[in-house]
C-alpha cells in the first residue's frame, strides 16, 4: 500500500504521494518537527518522541487535547520490526497536529469528492469556461 502525506491547513499542491509506510511515517515526523524513537519498555515497544519546538499554549486544553496531540502508541509484538511497522501504522492512522495520512487511493477518491462539492458550489461550467451570468 502507497499513502499521502497532506497538511490539512493548505491546498492541494502540498501533497506528498506514493509513499510507502516507513516513508510516510518519516515524512510526518519531519513535517511535526519531532525527533523520535523507538524503545522496549518490558514486553511492549513505544514510540517516543519529542517536538523540536513547543506546542502554542492553549488556554481550553484539556486532557482529551493534550492526549490527542501527544499519542501514546505502543505494541506488544515481540518482534523488534514488526512492533515498528505496528506503531507507524497507528501513527499515520492518527496523524500529528495538522498532517494526515491516508491511503492513496483513498486521498484521490477525498480530492475528487472536494473538487466535485467546489464545482457544484461555484456553479455550472460551459466548455471549459465559467458560464455567463444571466
């Protein structure tokens, strides 16, 4: 499976597609500002990492929100790089801050889908041209 990596906050150009896992996991990291690392920690394996720079202080952050920005994945999978490919998975299911993840034949059907919504929002076209205001 090949997955894209997108910025929630931008258009569509910023896309990264064709991605394997490994690859879109790292692409997400790096975009985060995160360094991380992969630890055991008794039976389980842990992802830990740490942002290069300080979240913005928000004033209504609660501890669902702060759980949500700072995932705690883990796996207890005994073998060392099956445990990893597990956490990427559910890290790039998560996705951090304003990057996502998806599948990228699921990501073409999300853009087809908004570019459907915008054209139907904006109006009829003729040709390849807008039509004429009555």
């Amino acid at each position: 499976m090949r997955y894209t990596v997108f910025d929630i906050e931008e258009d569509w150009s910023n896309e990264a597609p064709g991605l394997s896992l490994e690859e879109a996991f790292v692409r997400l990291m790096a975009l985060s500002e995160c360094e991380y690392s992969f630890a055991r920690d008794g039976a389980e394996m842990r992802l830990l990492f740490q942002r290069r720079q300080l979240q913005t202080e928000i004033g209504f952050a609660d501890e669902d929100w702060i759980n949500f920005m700072n995932p705690d994945f883990r796996s207890a999978i005994s073998n060392d790089e099956e445990a990893r490919r597990s956490i990427m998975e559910q890290m790039i299911e998560h996705g951090l801050g304003h990057y996502c993840v998806m599948p990228d034949d699921q990501y073409r059907a999300q853009q087809a889908k908004f570019s459907r919504s915008l054209a139907i929002s904006t109006g009829p076209r003729v040709g390849r041209g807008w039509k004429a205001a009555s």
